[in-house]
C-alpha cells in the first residue's frame, strides 16, 4: 500500500482524471453577433455562421424571442436569467453554456457565449458584442469522461480491498471506501494521508526503498509490509502497482490495489515455526543427522505406508519412497501434477471420481477413510485409504495428506478366516442334518421292521405306516428349510394382496397362538401389491409367528403390521437399497433376544428351544425366502428390565408389485380327492432305474397307461413317432444330456398344447430359473398330491383344447 503515495505531502483534489478538455481535439464553429440593448435587446448583426450554428436560414428573422425559444427547456430559465442578471449589472463581461435545439434539424447543440458589455458613463448597458461557439463535440466527450469516472469510483468503492489512484507529483487522486476504512479517516484527509506513519518500524526503511525503485522503473511493482489499521491491529498487506499514462503516451501516476495476507502471512510464519521446533526436537534426539528436514525425510521414506502431500488444488508437493515404489516411479514423475490424475490411481476405472470427490470433502475440513483396490504397476492391491485436512492455527485448510496401508495381504488372510469358518459352518450344517435325518430314518426303519412281523394287528399296522408318512413329511420340510436358507428353493413368484394373505394367515395361526395371546394386524391403506412365492410367504410368516409364541410363553400380544417402505435400510453388512418395497412386520411382547445373539439367530440349527422342540431352520427359512425374492428381513428387539417393556419385531421386506396380473388370483390351498387316470397315457421320463420303475408302477396303480423313457433323447424320439398317443409328459429335471426344463422348453415349441409336469428333490436348474410356467411337484411326493397335479394338467388341456 505504500509507494506511489504522497511521500513529499500536498492537498490532491476530489478528481483522479486530468484536466477535462485534455486529450481531445476541440473542434468548435465561432460566430459573431451583436445585441442593441437599449431598446428591446435588438439583434443588429447576426454573421453566416451564427445562423449556420443555430440552424437558420438565410433570410430568416432572428430575434431576441426567437434566441429564448431556441433554449433546451432544461436551460432556458437559468439562461435568461443569467443574461438579464449580466445586462442590469456592472460588469462587462459575460460568458454563458447553454443547449439549444436547432429548428431545422432538431438537434441539440451546446453553445458556448462570450461577450463584452459596452456601457454610458452611468453605468447603462449600451450593447453586447461577442461570439457563440458550437461546443457540442467538447461537451459530449466531457459528459463520456464524467459518466467513465463516475463508473470507476462505483467499482471501486465495492472492491472489497483498498485501491488508489496518484498523479505524478505522488499525491492521492483518488482512493476507495476500503482505503478510507482501513485508515478510518474521511474521503480529503486519505487523500493527504502519509502512508509511512503506519509502516511497521521494521518495514518502513525497506517498503520506501522498494516504493521508489518500483516507480523508477514505470513497470508494475509489488510490495508487502505490515500497516496499522485504523483498530490499531498490524495487517500484512500486498500492494500492486501499475503505470497509468494519458492518450499520448506520457507518464501521468500509478493505480494500487493492495490485499489482506495476514493469514497467509502467519500461516507462513507458523510453518516456518513449525519446522525450525521440528528442527530443534530432532536435533536434541538424534546426532546422527545433520538437519531437521534429513531427520524428517528420513521418517518418511522409511515408512511402510504410502504417505504424501498435497496443496489446495490437489497438487502432489511430496510423496515418500515407499508410494513412488508402488507405483515403480520417481518424484518428478507426479510432482504438481494432480493427484487424482497420478499413476497411483490411472489404471483404475472409476477411482479418478472418488478421489476427486474425497479431495473436495477435505478442503471443507472433513477425513475420508475408505478401502480401495488399485490397479497398480505393482499388481493388483488393496489399501485402507485416508485423506485429512492440515489446518492452520486459525483452523484454516493449509494442505491436504493423503495416507493409505497395503492391506493386500491383510485381506488374503481374512479371506483365508472366512472360508475356514465358511468349512465350520458347512461343518455345522452337515451335523445338524446328519442328526435331524437320522430321528427321521430311525423312526421310518423302526417302522418298516415292525411292518415285517405278520402277527401284527391292522390297528398297528396303520399306526407305522401312518408313523412313515408323517416322518417323510418332515423330511420333506426340513429340506425345504434347508434350500430356502440356502436360496435355492424353486419359487414360484406371483403378484398378490399382502393385507389379504396376511388376514388369511392371522385365521390360520390364532389356534397355534393360543386364547391368551392377543393378535391385532394392521394393514396399509389402499392395499399392498407384493411380488413373492406365495406358500414360502406363509411358511416365512407362520415361523415368525411360532417364534413370538414361544418367546412370550404363551401369554401375549402379536401385532402384524403391513406398510409400503422406500427403501430397505442397510442390514448384514450390505447397504441400504431404495425402491418401494412391501413391509410386514412381526412384533411381538415376549422377553427379547439379547443384543449378543442378533447376529446368529438367522444361522441354520441355531435355537434356544429345548432339544426336540425345533430344528433352528425357521429364521433362517425366513431369511433365504426373503433375499431369494428380491428382498431382505430385519430384526429389533428390547430386552425389558423392571418396569422397561420388552419385545421383538421381525420384518419381511418384499418388492412392490404396480397392480395384479390380469385375471391373476391367489388359489386357495385345499385338499383335493385323488383322481384316477384311467384313460390317460402318461410319457415318464427318468434315467434312475429305480425310480423310474417306482414312479411308473404308482402310476400304473393310480390307472394311467405308462411308457417310460429313460432320457430326453428318447421322450423325444416317442413324441415323434405318435404324438397322439400321450396326454402328458411326466419328467425328472437332473438327467444327463438334456435335463428336464429343457426338455420341457422343446415340447412346447415342438408340440404346443402338451402338458408338461416337472419332478425334482433339488436341482439349481429350478432355484435359478425357476420352472418357466410348468408344472412342478417336489420329491418327496404324495400319491394324492401326484395324482391331483396330473389331473389339473390334463383337464387344463382339455379346457384349453
């Protein structure tokens, strides 16, 4: 701010331009005229050019009126009163500025009047001679002048750092409202104001040394120093000078502008601070090194993490050797280049973003941690990340320093972790099957030997076989239980009503909940479309509901609550999904489940019932059905103590469906009577031969006509030699070669119109695709419910036919 100042003292004016009229080439038309004043103020002579200026003709009659008329209204009193004032006066002298409009074009000119007064020896004015000068050109560049200045003082005034304008003499022309408030003086005495008397006596000698070398040399010149503003605080200021020169090129002062870098001055000190305490503390440890800047790179280089450092455009300032090995470089290879754009990030697609967008968090004074896997030179490697801000003492961002830990191997050995708890866990499930199946088979060989003794009574004899088919019943759910945690059960999805399922489903388990617990359900309004298997709905829902029994000992309140959610929050681990998704939750007010065991409750086998009062596969059941639709299935719980309430709440979450297929309707599940198939041909295809010959021999029993096939190959070959001949295809799905979803995709190209049932105990085939509109029965399988699909299938053919 000093320099180009007032440093030999004098009073400047309001004004920062030169003189008005220079720098322009006054072209002006003069023209004679004389006034009789003593009578009426007659015009004796009016010249070729007067009349010319004023726009008359040349035999026109100018008189004093017609001189008033011509008056630019906004002149015209002012004017004449002038006049009138001069011609009553003493004086001899007049000079006036006036516009006139023309009358024969309309234009506006300024006329410039000087003339002397002739007077009687009484004072009496006698005549006026004198001239009128066109001064119109003159005029509009002074207003153009006016209007500039009056521009550059606005702008000035709401530049928020000081700026000021000297002429050559060194003194102010003119200085804005920052350079007023930073003195705290009014508008002329900043204009007098000697910057050297608010130099920091440790600056003074210096600044006006560079000032006056700056000025010698007629080029832009910086200077800093420390000034005292007007609260008596020392500011760092940044002064910037340029020449300023009139239209002919001559030298006529200088324009400043200066700027606050206190902070950026003291950050510098405190920087410089900083490593000369670094410097000392390094130097009392060590004898070793020679600086504080080797003992600190030192530390650094010697680093296993990758470290760096960046300033505030992202730029990399520093990197150690252990991130330049990483990516088998130098520091002139990533020094100021961006460090998003570095070798370090390049190869990998995507990560140019993130670290741009983590860069950005940082400089609004936030840490970013995240883990990142980096294609590098190196190889493929995996690094915990973080970037942090560097503040200065006024908690101002000064740099950036990125950090990031190989974890490559970290990551291999956890992999290593998980998939030797991965083998415990397959461990576990193999037990726990081993143990259920054999309760199961010990009961079904049981069984069978007591069905061997032919003494035994027809009273009895039911009672094992009975005894057999409900064991294979469990059998049969329990791997279903096992495929649904699994996810690899075939689904069957459909859209359907989840309020009017869910009301279903409250009728069906009230007798299981027992007369002591309330159940209330509450359902959305208008009604929720859900996409899902249907019965893995009501098995998912009736275990929920078991459970909430059993953890309020029979003696309770069940709510079941339908609503329509937009997003499932983040759960296991995985993040948080929006989308409009169907929400049922089960909340029951039974003793809570310890916050230690929420993350196992969904394990197969895991239960706290008592042995023999359940396998642990219902949440998990629940948990497989769920994720396998498109969903998931949440848990809270609170455990109660003293008058603290307690309770449960499982919630399903399903994908939402717009509206209900086209005639689409939820069947009712109901038993129906076996039917025979006496006049029916049925093609088995099945290449085990002992289910084949069992399956064909059922078949034969329940009265259809067989042939059987033992692959696809030949159900195919059969098909072509008389398609006629068969009213179904009844196949296995795993066969070699050709499986039976295949099979069934060629029937129906090849012979539309023939029903095709599809059997499976388990097959990845189904849990993928699902069975793509065919029907399917699952092994184990009952005669009534074999015979009972066949018949739908046959009689839905002839429907159709």
């Amino acid at each position: 701010m000093a320099g180009t100042g007032n440093e030999d003292r004098a009073t400047g004016s309001n004004s920062f331009s030169e003189p008005a009229t220079a720098g322009f080439e006054q072209v002006v038309k003069v023209a004679a005229v004389t006034v009789d004043l003593r009578d009426g103020f007659r015009n004796e002579r009016r010249t070729p050019d007067y009349r010319a200026i004023h726009g008359l003709s040349a035999d026109a009659d100018d008189t004093h009126q017609d001189w008033i008329a011509r008056l630019h209204p906004d002149d015209r009193d002012r004017t004449v009163r002038k006049f009138i004032d001069a011609v009553k006066g003493t004086g001899e002298q007049f000079s006036s500025q006036y516009r006139i409009i023309r009358p024969n074009d309309g234009q506006v000119r300024w006329i410039a009047t000087e003339a002397r007064i002739e007077r009687d020896p009484d004072g009496a004015a006698l005549r006026l001679v004198g001239a009128h000068i066109d001064i119109t050109d003159l005029a509009i560049a002074k207003e153009t002048l006016r209007e500039s200045e009056e521009r550059f003082r606005l702008i000035a005034n709401s530049a928020p750092v000081p700026m000021w304008v000297t002429k050559i003499d060194r003194t102010r022309a003119f200085a804005n409202q920052a350079y007023l408030e930073f003195l705290g003086v009014p508008y002329e005495e900043g204009l007098a104001f000697d910057w050297r008397t608010i130099l920091h006596p440790d600056d003074v000698q210096r600044i006006v040394k560079e000032s006056v070398a700056g000025e010698a040399t007629l080029k832009p010149f910086v200077l800093e120093g420390r000034y005292r503003r007007a609260d008596g605080q020392w500011r760092w200021m940044r002064s910037e000078s340029q020449p300023r020169w009139d239209p002919t090129g001559k030298h006529i002062g200088f324009i400043g502008v200066a700027h606050d870098v206190t902070v950026a001055k003291e950050a510098e000190f405190e920087l410089r601070n900083l490593n000369e305490t670094l410097e000392r503390r390094i130097a009392e440890r060590t004898s070793q090194l020679q600086s504080s800047e080797a003992q600190m790179r030192a530390i650094f280089e010697t680093s296993n993490q990758y470290q760096g450092l960046l300033d505030l455009q992202g730029n990399v300032l520093y990197a150690n050797a252990t991130s330049l090995a990483g990516i088998r470089a130098n520091i002139w290879d990533v020094a100021g280049k961006p460090f998003w754009d570095s070798p370090w990030f390049a190869a990998t697609e995507g990560m140019r973003d993130i670290v741009m967008e983590a860069f950005a968090a940082v400089l609004r004074g936030e840490s970013v941690r995240r883990e990142m896997q980096l294609d590098l030179p190196a190889g493929e490697r995996f690094f915990d990340f973080t970037m942090r801000p560097v503040f200065d003492q006024h908690g101002t961002v000064s740099g950036v320093l990125p950090e990031a830990i190989d974890i490559t191997e970290r990551r291999q050995a956890e992999e290593a972790l998980r998939q030797s708890q991965k083998m415990d866990a397959i461990g576990q499930l193999t037990g726990g099957v081993a143990h259920d199946f054999n309760n199961l088979l010990t009961i079904i060989r049981s069984a069978t030997d007591f069905l061997r003794r032919r003494e035994l009574s027809e009273d009895r004899r039911r009672r094992y076989v009975d005894a057999i088919s409900d064991t294979v019943d469990r059998a049969s759910k329990l791997t279903g239980q096992l495929l649904a945690f699994a996810r690899r059960q075939p689904l069957s999805p459909q859209v359907f009503d989840v309020g009017s399922q869910v009301e279903t489903i409250a009728q069906l388990i009230r007798p299981l909940m027992g007369g002591r617990i309330q159940i209330d359900v509450e359902l959305c309004d208008p009604p929720c479309l859900a996409t899902a298997d249907v019965a893995q709905f009501e098995t998912a829902l009736v275990n929920l509901a078991v459970n909430a029994r059993d953890a309020m000992a029979g003696e309770g309140r069940l709510v079941i609550h339908v609503d329509v959610v937009d997003a499932i929050p983040a759960l296991r681990g995985q993040a948080r999904r929006d989308g409009r998704f169907v929400a049922v939750s089960i909340t029951d007010s039974g003793s809570g489940i310890p916050a230690d065991m929420l993350e196992v409750i969904f394990e197969p086998f895991f239960t706290t019932k008592d042995v023999g009062k359940g396998t642990g596969l219902g949440l998990s059941q629940a948990l497989g059905f769920a994720k396998q639709s498109g969903g998931e299935i949440s848990v809270t719980s609170t455990r109660g103590q003293g008058s603290t309430s307690s309770g449960s709440t499982f919630t399903i979450y399903l994908p939402q469906a717009e509206r209900l297929a086209k005639g689409a309707e939820i069947a009712a599940v109901g038993a129906e009577a076996a039917m025979s198939g006496r006049g029916h041909c049925v093609l088995v295809v099945e290449d085990d031969e002992e289910v084949g010959r069992f399956s064909t021999e059922l078949l034969r029993d329940l009265g259809y006509a067989i042939k059987w096939a033992a692959n696809a190959g030949d159900a195919l070959a059969a098909l072509a030699e008389d398609e006629l001949t068969f009213d179904l295809v009844f196949s296995d799905v795993i066969m070699p070669g050709m499986n039976g979803v295949e099979l069934a995709n060629v029937i129906r190209d090849r012979y539309p119109g023939l029903p095709v049932v599809l059997t499976s105990g388990y097959s990845s085939v189904l849990a993928d695709n699902a069975h793509r509109g065919f029907e399917l029965i699952q092994k184990p399988y009952s005669v009534e419910s074999l015979s009972r699909t066949l018949r739908k299938a046959i009689s839905e053919r002839r429907a159709a036919g």
